[in-house]
C-alpha cells in the first residue's frame, strides 16, 4: 500500500470516528420519529390552481407580453458593484 | 366542419399553447398560464425575490411560450429556466441571476428527491474506503458561481436584514443537498468543491483527495469528509 493511501485512510478513518459520536449523540437525544420521504410541493406547484382574475378571459397582459417592458425591482437593489457590462 | 377526436385535441392543445383561438379558450390559455407562472415562481423562488413579481411574471410568460411542461409534475417544469434567463435580454443587467436560477432549481430538486439513509461507512475498513468510489446520495447538487452565490441568496430570501451585497465578493462553491425537512446548502472551499466533483463522476476517494490537494494544498481531508457526511452526501459505496 502506498504512503498516500496510508495518510488517506487515516484521515477518513478519524473523520468517521467524529462522525460515529455526533450520531450517537443524535441517538441519545431521541430519534425523529417523523421523516418524509419526498419533498411537500410548495404553494404553486400543487396544481393547476384558477386564478381570481383568470376569468376575465380578456385580460390584455397576456395576450401582449412584449408591449411593455418590466424593469428588475426586487431584491436585486441590493447587490452592488460588479463589473460593468458594455 | 367535424373534426375527428384527435384533430380536434390537437387543434385545442395548440391553441392553448398560445395559436389562434378566440373569445371563451383564452380564459383556459390564461389559467395555464397564471399556473405556470405561479408554479415557476415557487420552483425559483429567490429569482422571483430578486427582480420582483411584475419582471419575473413577464419574463415566466417568456419562458413558458418556448414550451409547455412535458411531463405532468409542475415542481419538475422550469429544469431549463436557468439557460434562457442567461439569454434573456431584458436580464442582462443581472449577470448573476442564471446562477440564482440553478441555485434555485437545485434546491428544487433536491427538495422533491427521496431522501435515503446515509450509507454507514463506518464500517468500511478506511484502505478500502481510500480505494473506493461513493455515490452522492439523490439531489446533491455542486453550483458554482463566479458570483458571492450563497450571499446574493441571503439577502433575498423573506426577511432577510437590509444590506448589501458587493458582487465583486469572490466566487462561490455550493453544495446543494437534503435535510429531513427541507433542502439547503453550504459554502464549500476549492478543495472541497473539487473533492465532491471528482467523485460525482465516478472516481475513487483518493483520486478525488488528489484532485482537491492539486486545487488546495492545504486542502484538510479530515475536515472535508467529516463535514460531508455530517451532510449525508453519501448515499453509498459504489459497487
């Protein structure tokens, strides 16, 4: 066996050594009792949902997505600097 | 004029998608689209936070009329919202928000992925372990970013303190992975980064140890093992 496999061995062997004693210390504290398997779908990705306005089938945004243009204005205000872009 | 059953699904299917059509099937193109929109905006949540809802609905309605879903799970549409926001003109002043977009459905797919027991390598003897490649459990996600990734995210998840962010910050590595409750990440070094990579590709730990300590020469594999199982990011040896 090399000399690199040697250090390499030792050092997973004592990063699982820490790990064996956090977990045990996870174990005295009681296991969870509850675990999802799947991730719950957030709000929105549910199903097909019916907006209030939706009715109003002639909503005029939907139809002309290009006749106006949207300027960023969320959080994006605060990230500063960067380089500039031409 | 009759249309067969299949012409006229067909006919109604484009129409939807956004052809012709008139009067009362607006209402449903309207109602697929403030759907998807509404499923894009909970999928890339931290983009929306970012430009804010009246540049994120428009740039959704963008996205959705280069395509419908193609498979019926909406918490699996948007997979490639991350390479049109890149090219996307109206973003162009935000160079950063394609990485928020991977970021995001990363987390996404992560959040939805079967979460697995971590594999016990405890009881792998450590020679064999250093011979062996590991498989990253479901949803482990590497993002990388020219950008400060994960404090551009910080700011803009609700309720975050005021403050800025510097984007020249430095780069980002992070590994995207899944909780008992939840999906979330952590900051990786180089040698971490680099570590997780090589072995995403199949390769054995100590190559992966070598690709990091080319990177990072003081690249602690002690450190970065302990702090990837505390993850679970193992999900077992591959055989």
């Amino acid at each position: 066996m090399t000399p690199t496999r040697i250090a390499i061995a030792a050092a997973l062997a004592s990063a699982l050594a820490g790990t064996v004693a956090i977990s045990e210390r996870a174990e005295a504290q009681g296991k969870m009792t509850v675990e999802k398997c799947y991730g719950v779908s957030k709000a929105g990705q549910n199903d097909c949902q019916t907006d209030n306005s939706s009715c109003a089938g002639t909503s005029k945004k939907d139809n002309q997505p290009d006749a106006w243009i949207a300027v960023p204005k969320g959080t994006c205000q605060k990230i500063v600097g960067g380089m500039v872009k031409s | 004029m009759t249309l067969a059953l299949r012409e006229w699904q067909a006919t109604f299917a484009a129409q939807l998608a956004g052809g012709g059509g008139e009067g009362r099937l607006a209402i449903h193109r309207h109602n697929i689209s403030s759907s998807l929109i509404r499923s894009l905006g909970a999928t890339l949540s931290t983009v929306r936070a970012l430009v804010g809802e009246e540049f994120f609905r428009q740039a959704a309605q963008a996205f959705i009329s280069r395509g419908l879903p193609t498979q019926p799970v909406l918490a699996e549409y948007g997979a490639d919202f991350a390479g049109f926001i890149e090219a996307y003109p109206s973003a162009e002043s935000l160079p950063y928000l394609a990485d928020v977009a991977r970021l995001d459905w990363a987390l996404n797919v992560a959040f939805h992925s079967p979460r697995l027991e971590a594999a016990d390598l405890s009881a792998v003897p450590p020679e064999r372990l250093a011979a062996s490649a590991l498989v990253l459990a479901p949803g482990v996600a590497l993002v990388r970013s020219a950008y400060p990734l994960d404090r551009i995210w910080a700011v803009s998840q609700p309720g975050a303190p005021e403050g800025t962010v510097d984007l020249d910050g430095g780069a980002a590595r992070l590994l995207v992975h899944r909780r008992a409750d939840d999906a979330t990440f952590i900051a990786l070094g180089e040698g971490e980064a680099a570590f997780v990579e090589v072995l995403g590709e199949g390769q054995v730990v100590e190559v992966a140890a070598g690709a990091a300590l080319a990177v990072e020469p003081a690249f602690d594999l002690t450190a970065a093992f302990a702090r990837l199982l505390a993850c679970e990011v193992f999900a077992a040896l591959r055989q």
